[in-house]
C-alpha cells in the first residue's frame, strides 16, 4: 500500500475516535482556560484530543514530525520541513464556536512530505463532514466528491473573514471587499471557511495571523479543489509561520491584492 493511502486509512479511523470522545464530552462542563485575551480560549479537550492524535501518530510514524497548536507536537526547522514527513494538527480549530454554540468546529489533520501537502482532513463534527483530499484525487465530503471551485470574481458571491478584520478601522480595504461582495460571512473556522470555499460556497476568505496548524489543511483542498492561497501581498504563505491570508478564487484572489496593496 502507499503511504498516502496506509496514512489515510489511520487517519480516518483516528478521527473517528477523536468524534465520539469530543461528543461524549459535550454532555458534560468543559474546563475553560483563557490563553492571549479574553476571546482565545482552549478546553481540556483540545488537549486531549491533541495529546492524543500526537501518540498515534509517533506510534505508527516515529520518523516524522508535528506542528500542533496546544504544545505536545515538535519544534520543526525549515530544513526539517524541507527534508522531512511534517503532520500539522489542529485538534479543535474554533474552540470559541466549540464552547458557545456546540457546533462550527473540526478537528484537522495534514501531511507535508518536504514541503509538498500530499493529504489533508478537516472534520466537522457536529456535522458529521469529513472534507478531505490526497494530491491529484481531488476533494470529498465524505465519499461524494466535491466539483472543481469556479472562478469567480468578488462581485458574484461571499466574502468570508473574522471579526478581528471586518472591524478594523486602521484600514479601509475591508469597507471596499466588502461592499464589492454579494455579502460577507463568518462562521469563526480558519478550517471551515476553507471548507465553504473549497465547495464554492463562498468565493475569498481573508484574515490576519493565522497559525501553520489553521492554514496547512485547508491550503491543501482549496489548492487541489482549483482555489489560490496566499498572504496579503499576493506572496506564497509560510507554513513555519503567521500569515496574513487569503484563500480565494484566482480572481478574486487577484482583487484582494489588488484592493490590500
Ligand atoms: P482556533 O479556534 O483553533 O484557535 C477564528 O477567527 C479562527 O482563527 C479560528 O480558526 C481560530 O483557531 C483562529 N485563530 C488563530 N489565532 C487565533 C487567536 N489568537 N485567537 C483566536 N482565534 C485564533
Ligand atoms: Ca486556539
Ligand atoms: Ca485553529
Ligand atoms: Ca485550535
């Protein structure tokens, strides 16, 4: 079996497990911790959760590495990512949606194999949406393959962003995306935001610092799907690092520089 495949078949059944546990937790209180500010928050849960994937995946991969969000995965160099099989994970990406709506997050999974995305797993579990892809096989929802994205431009769809970008008043350009939109949308999911633009649900997603571990699986299906991923300047994204990104349609993509430059 190839890798990508034997890492599929593990990476599902992982996620899997990660489902039932998170839903079993939901019927009990969640310990809430605050991290930055008031609004970024993280539960036992996404510990647990990432504690756990970062065992199976050193049990069953022990050469490879992990960039993980909640400090169990590993310190990774840019030759190491160069050189190396790199997983990022995101054990609960919209923990604020996870603790006040019990819904709109997802557990997300990528493999990098020297620098190149080869698969990539975003969950919604309340949903019950696996949306994932393996290079060159396109994307699912489940087992239904999604069709390729359109390229459309801004004025004949949705712009999705977070509230940290819509409401800055340092800038103006997000006034101008906005107003050149069909409307705008915010589900507070780096992961799922992906997910609506992979399906052609909406047509730009942009926001500020976003992590490896937020940016890495969704580049993976938007790109496989037909979509654009980079920061503000039009430049490729950093997966070592925060990036301000736009994951969007060629066109649009091209509409944002423009209106951000
Ligand atoms: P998280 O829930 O895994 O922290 C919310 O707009 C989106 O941005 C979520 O995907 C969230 O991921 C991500 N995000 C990245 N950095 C964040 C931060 N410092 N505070 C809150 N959300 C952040
Ligand atoms: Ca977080
Ligand atoms: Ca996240
Ligand atoms: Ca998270």
């Amino acid at each position: 079996m190839q890798m990508t495949e034997k890492r599929d078949v593990l990476i599902k059944e992982w996620l899997k497990e990660a489902a039932t546990e998170i839903k079993e937790a939901l019927q009990h209180d969640l310990e809430v911790e605050v991290k930055s500010r008031a609004n970024d928050l993280v539960t036992q849960m996404d510990r647990k959760i990432e504690k756990e994937l970062v065992q199976k995946i050193n049990q069953h991969f022990p050469n490879d590495l992990i960039i993980s969000e909640e400090g169990f995965g590993d310190h990774v160099s840019r030759e190491d990512f160069e050189q190396q099989t790199v997983w990022f994970l995101d054990p609960i990406d919209g923990t604020l949606n996870f603790v006040l709506q019990n819904e709109n997050y997802a557990v997300m999974l990528a493999v990098y194999e020297k620098g190149i995305g080869k698969q990539a797993y975003i969950y919604d579990i309340t949903h019950n949406k696996l949306y994932w892809g393996i290079k060159d096989n396109g994307v699912y929802c489940n087992d239904q393959p999604l069709p390729k994205m359109k390229d459309l431009p801004l004025d004949k769809g949705l712009f999705a962003s977070n509230s940290m970008f819509l409401s800055d008043q340092q800038v103006s350009f997000n006034a101008e995306i906005t107003k050149r939109a069909m409307g705008v949308r915010t589900i507070g999911s780096a992961g799922l935001e992906s997910v609506e633009l992979t399906k052609g649900s909406t047509v730009a997603y942009v926001s500020y610092g976003l992590k490896p571990w937020d940016i890495a699986p969704g580049l993976f299906l938007v790109e496989e799907n037909g979509g654009v991923v980079t920061q503000f300047d039009g430049s490729r994204v950093d997966l070592l690092n925060t990036n301000p990104t736009i994951m969007a349609t060629p066109t649009a993509q091209k509409e944002i520089t423009k209106l951000l430059s």
